[in-house]
C-alpha cells in the first residue's frame, strides 16, 4: 500500500534467506478522468479513487480491497488513515484512506480539533463522491468490460459489486457530525456518511446503490429516497424461511412493494444514517393482516402454495368489537411447521387490538 500512497515507488524488491522477489507497482484507469484506478503491487490488487484536492500537489486517495469476487477487506493492520505512511488511527471499516492530514505531537493519531484536518476532509469527501458517481455509471453502462479489465468471476455483476461496496461502508455506525468523532479511525465513516458532505450518502441519493438484502422478487437495488418499510421480528431472521413464503402472496407484494422493502439491518442503517426517510418496520402480524384484510379472505397462493398447504383459518373476527377478538393462523413456514406436529406459539397483538396466534399445522391440512 505504502507504493500506492506513495505514487513514486514502481518497484518493491524483497531478498529473504537469499531469495529476491520484485513487485511491480502498475496502475490502470477505470473512468475516463482517471479519478478510479486498479493499482496493483505484486499479486495484490486495490481499488483506488484518486483524490486531487486543490490545495495539494499530490492527490489522496480512497482504497478498497479487490479479489477475483469484487470488493474484499484490507487486514485490520492496513485499515483506517495514512499520511503517505500509516498512522496509529486504525478503523472498523476494513478500507484505508490516505491524504495529507495533520497529526498530532506524536505524530501518529490525527488533531481533530485542528480545522485543517476537517477542511480536507470535506474535500476529499465531494471529490470521492464525484469518483463514485463516474464509476456507478461506468459499471451500469458497460459492466462486462469493467469486470474483464478487473478479471473478476463470471457470476460478478453490478448488483454484486455495490452491494459489497455498500457492506464494506456500513460495517459500523455511520459518523453524521464531525464534532461526534471519537477518533480518527472514526473520519472513515464520516466521509462516507457526513450529513453534509458524505460521498455514499450523495451515492445512494442519485443512484440505487443500497441492497434490500432480500431474497425473490424483492431483490432490488433502491435510491435512498426508495426504502419505505423493512423486515422486522420473525421476518428479519431469513434463515427460518417465513419470508420467502409471505414474499409469494400478492398481498404481500401490493402492501409492501420490491423495491421498497428491505432487510432488517439494511433498514436499520438507512435509519441511523438519517437517509431522508421514514423507515416502517414490516413485521408478521403486518403480512398476515394484509392478507386476511377486512373481506377476511385469503388468497388461492395464500392458503395452499406448493405442496405443503399454508392454512389460515379464522374464527370470531369483528374489528369493531369492543373486546378483542380472536383469529386463530395454521401456517406452515419451512424450519417452523413440521407434517403433523404443533409448531411453536407466537402469540402477537395486531395493530387493529385482534390477538393473531400462529398455532402450527393441523394434520387435517396437509
């Protein structure tokens, strides 16, 4: 990394017990303004945004990890800020960014209160904004030739690339405030979030470049301003299956569209971040009052998809009673219901005071 950062190292030669290797420092355009770059050292290869701030001759620079999958993670030891060398200011975002700070006494952790520091990093910020912004355009208009020059894998895509952008700048709690940063491993998550001048906000605010995280039909990619509802309870867990089975009923999609639901953990970022939207959780109890609605009818899909039958019966439902009523759910979700047997009891409280109680699988249905 130190001959990426640097820019005027193009050979690194080790000699060890007699043996000498040399590692070529070689780097090529990705965008037509030469601000994204595929620098390799070795048999290492970076994703590289360079940076040219105004007021210094050498640009900053922005750099990921790439392996033949895409965006991959920097050792811890390499992440958080270099001044040409690294600083002791490491980060929980596995990326490394280098540009001409100024560091305190020791000459290894960054002043934060000196307003110099926070000069260049909103700098560095809009102009990482305007790299990421050539290079999603780049990758959405001639994908299959940007992956060839990076040699990624064959089941490489777009979608796959932003997600795991996406995950390598959300691995922890977005930093809105810079008066809020408690270190400056922390400037990381600053420049990528700033409420003012962060580069992945501006992203994902012009393009859609946040991963639902969902499965089927609601496999999107979706603008900041596109995320309205996200899982929540037993839907977050997608392990147990009881998504992708809602995620068939029509109901489901009418109520809470692809393309603008999302994961649990996608959902509560956007939130923290303060995307500029109101995030609705989307929970069971939700789905399953969407589907009953106020005929209380269920679909053909609801009530018998695929060959285990998914059954809701209902019995005594009256919204308008004063005293809750009662609907009783026979649901088979894969790794919750089992042929025969009584499921686990989730007893839940709907929004309209009716008590739902998804009580298993009656033998009689299967």
């Amino acid at each position: 990394m130190l001959a990426v950062f640097s820019r005027q190292i193009r050979t690194v030669i080790f000699q060890y017990d007699g043996t000498v290797t040399a590692w070529a420092n070689m780097e090529v355009f990705l965008t037509v303004s030469a601000r994204v770059t595929h620098a390799r050292v070795g048999s290492q290869g970076f994703l590289c945004f360079r940076c040219r701030l105004p007021f210094d001759q050498h640009p900053a620079a922005v750099l990921f990890q790439l392996t033949s999958t895409g965006i991959s993670q920097l050792p811890p030891e390499l992440t958080g800020l270099w001044i040409t060398v690294p600083t002791a200011e490491r980060s929980e975002l596995r990326w490394a960014v280098n540009a001409p700070f100024k560091p305190d006494a020791g000459r290894q952790r960054l002043a934060l209160s000196n307003p110099e520091n926070r000069r260049i990093a909103e700098s560095l910020a809009r102009i990482w904004e305007e790299g990421l912004l050539e290079l999603f355009e780049e990758t959405r208009t001639r994908w299959a030739s940007f992956a060839e020059q990076l040699n990624l894998h064959a089941d490489a895509s777009h979608h796959s690339w932003w997600s795991q952008i996406w995950r390598e700048t959300t691995r922890s709690r977005p930093r809105l405030e810079w008066d809020g940063i408690p270190d400056g491993g922390q400037v990381l998550n600053w420049l990528a979030w700033s409420s003012t001048v962060g580069a992945m906000r501006r992203l994902v605010q012009h393009h859609p470049g946040i991963p639902s995280e969902l499965p089927g039909p609601f496999l999107k990619m979706l603008k900041a301003q596109d995320v309205q509802f996200c899982l929540s309870g037993l839907l977050a867990d997608l392990g147990n299956g009881c998504f992708d089975r809602v995620a068939q009923w029509e109901s489901t999609q009418r109520a809470f569209p692809p393309g603008k639901t999302v994961g649990a953990t996608t959902g509560d970022f956007c939130r923290e971040a303060n995307l500029g939207v109101n995030v609705l959780s989307v929970t069971l109890e939700l789905v399953l009052g969407s589907e009953l609605g106020p005929q209380r009818q269920v679909s053909p899909v609801a009530g018998g998809c695929g060959p285990r039958p998914c059954v809701i019966s209902t019995t005594d439902l009256s919204l308008k009673a004063k005293r809750p009523s009662v609907i009783t759910a026979s649901i088979l979700f894969p790794g919750i219901g089992t042929c025969g047997r009584l499921s686990r009891l989730y007893p839940l409280r709907s929004r309209f005071g009716v008590k739902l109680f998804p009580i298993g699988i009656f033998p009689g249905h299967m």
